[in-house]
C-alpha cells in the first residue's frame, strides 16, 4: 500500500500558518459547503462598508447618524423681486456607540483525535473529504451562533431600542442605546389590542396618522411579531368583519368555521385606508437555558421602509496582535466568512507533551438603529389613559 502523508492533506493544512488562510477562505467561501442560512438580521441590517477604526486599547467607538428630513410647506406670498426667506436647515441627529466582542464556543483537537483522523486518511487511500466535511460541519455551528447573536441584538434594538445581551456564559450587560425620541414610544390607544373589541385597525391608522403629523410622508411599514399577528391581529373582531365583508363583496365567502388566514387578511386590508404594509416578525435563537427571542413581547413597530441601520464592526484584535506579537511556537491561521464580520483561527500548540489543535470563531459586530428619529415603539398591551 502506498504511504500517504498525512501532513500533507487539505484537513492538516488549515492549521498551517501559510497556507491555512488560503484554503481556509476557500472552504469559507465556497457555498457548497458553508451554507448562507436565512438569518433575520440580514432581512432588517445592512452591513456598513467602513470598518469601524479602533483606539490605543482595542475599543472601537461608531457614530450613528440620520440627517433629519426637511418637511415641504405651503409657499411664502411675496411682492414681485421679493427674495425668498431661507429654511430652517435641521441638523443631524446621531448617538454613538461601542463595538462588542464575541466569540463562540471553541474546539479542540487533542492527539489522540488526530491520531485516529489520520489513520481514517490512510484507509481512505489518502481521501481527506470525510475529515474536512466534519470540520466544515463544525464552523458552520459557529457561524450559526454569531448570526443568531447579531439576529437576539437586531431584534432587541428594533424593538425595544436598546441591547442589554444577558445570553451565553461570558460577560453580561447593556451594550447600547438609540437616542430614539421619548414621544416615540406610544401605547395601544383606545384598547390593547389582545381586548377582541379593541378596533386595532382603526388605532393602527390613528397612530401612523400621528406619526405622518410629525415626519411628513415618508413610506412606512409595520413590523409585528409572527404570534402577536396570527394569536391576536387575525382573531381580532374588527379584522373579522372586515375580511368578511371584502369578500362577501368579492364574492369569497367565508365558510362557517374557517378560520381568517395571512392570505385574507392581506387582500382585504387593502380596502383599509391609512395603514402601511405589514412585515411579520419571525426570530428565535438558542440559548444556554433553551430557546429564547430578542423581540420584546407585546410590542409592534412602526417605522421607515428599508433597512433599520447597519451591522456595525471592526477588526479582531486577536488577528493584529497574534500576527504581530504572537509566540513563535504557536501557528495560527485566520479567514474571513459571514460576509467579512467573522473570523475564524485555527491554532496549533502545545499542551504539555503533545500538541493540540484549536479551531475558534469571533466577531466584533453590533447593529445600530439608523432611522431612529422616525421609529415608534407601540405598546400594544397598554391602552391610553
């Protein structure tokens, strides 16, 4: 039988300081192999295309800012010649905010572990596929982790608007705030919604009317909760009645004991004047004490069409400090994936009289609120005094 080198596999290679962050970034890349999962933080976040510079200790600082819109008004009359009075320029608003670190639950590789995957290379007549799809396996779990983080800390700010990150095992507390205005948070209005009275529709229209008083016309959208939606919106009286006539007058009617569905709702809410469309809110991760969603409960949003800001970010520490001052006994390799907002680093070392393989994921990332002036918060679980 032929000798194959082990050490000279694809699977070996990805540890090699050299030659790792090529074939790691080829495996990282490469969509057959790591999957892009539908994450809800790439469905309400851009991701900003500066990275966020970083100071003498490692702390990187970011500044949100939103030009407030300049609303039209009625004409000025003036005497012929006259000149015009010049507008009142409105300034910018902005808060700042610090980039997070992250980092997901590592791997290590002892000898003994590689002893025997090198023993599979060699009856596999030098085959790696198998080795290298369990550690692509591996990453992906880690990807998983950090979209489901920045996805808890999305849904957090745009909800409630502020992220205090109380999950995993490491540190724990508020990371930051969007200076969003005191009136924008506003309660149900005349009933919470979950009264079945409560004419949600109509609350629905007063409040964007509010709103539309304070900003302008600016194209809106409401972001509910998949639940609140369907365990509330669909059995609510006035939406009953509502897709009840529409398609009596459309001639759908509804048979006795079928239940309202999206589908109804969204033909019939057309004939609905003063409401903006409606996306549903779907996201829940897992957490060390089980499954758990960032979205504050009982709470809708309203708020301008587009993204709800930018994932911010910054370089990792970890990479420019290794790559510069790190131990000549240990080799690292480091890759991008997630787009440019994760790495991975895969190290060899030494414990005690035997080597070890690690393999860690980490992530500077954090998102902002970029139309916070315009968002509204809406209680819908407490009706006006």
């Amino acid at each position: 039988m032929a000798k194959f080198d082990f050490n000279n596999s694809t699977y070996s290679k990805l540890w090699d300081s050299v030659e790792g962050p090529r074939l790691l970034s080829v495996i990282l890349s490469n969509p057959e192999m790591i999957r892009a999962n539908v994450t809800f933080w790439k469905q309400h976040f851009g991701i900003d295309p500066n990275i966020t510079p970083t100071n003498a200790d490692g702390t990187a600082t970011f500044v949100s800012r939103v030009r407030e819109l300049q609303d039209a008004y009625l004409m000025d009359m003036r005497a012929p010649l006259g000149d015009s009075i010049p507008e009142d320029k409105k300034g910018v608003a902005f808060y700042t905010g610090v980039i997070p670190d992250f980092i997901a639950r590592g791997t290590v590789e002892q000898a003994m572990e590689r002893e025997y995957k090198e023993q599979l290379f060699v009856e596999n007549f030098g085959n790696d596929a198998q080795i290298v799809a369990q550690f692509v396996d591996d990453v992906q779990a880690k990807i998983n982790s950090a979209d489901m983080t920045l996805s808890n800390m999305s849904a957090q700010l745009m909800s409630k608007g502020f992220i205090n990150y109380q999950a995993g095992l490491g540190i724990k507390g508020g990371i930051l705030k969007a200076e969003i205005p005191t009136e924008n948070f506003v309660k149900a209005g005349e009933k919470a919604w979950s009264d079945p009275e409560a004419q949600i529709l109509t609350q629905m229209a007063q409040i964007e009317e509010e709103a539309r008083d304070r900003f302008g016309e600016i194209a809106m959208q409401w972001n509910i909760p998949y639940k609140m939606f369907h365990n509330v919106i669909l059995k609510n009286k006035q939406v009953a009645e509502l897709v009840q006539s529409f398609r009596t007058i459309n001639e759908k009617p509804i048979v006795s004991g079928m239940g309202i569905t999206e589908e109804m709702f969204r033909e019939a809410i057309v004939a609905f004047e003063g409401i903006s469309p409606i996306v549903i809110i779907q996201e829940k991760q897992r957490d060390v004490v089980g499954m758990v969603s960032g979205w504050e409960e009982n709470v809708a949003v309203l708020r301008p069409v587009g993204f709800a800001g930018l994932i911010r970010h910054t370089t990792i520490l970890d990479q420019k400090m290794y790559e510069k001052y790190g131990a000549t006994t240990i080799a690292r390799a480091f890759a991008k994936t997630g787009n440019g907002l994760f790495t991975v680093m895969n190290t060899t070392l030494n414990n005690g009289n035997m080597k070890e393989w690690h393999t860690d994921l980490m992530m500077s990332a954090v998102p902002s609120l970029d139309e916070f002036p315009y968002h509204i918060i809406v209680d819908t679980a407490t009706a006006n005094a």
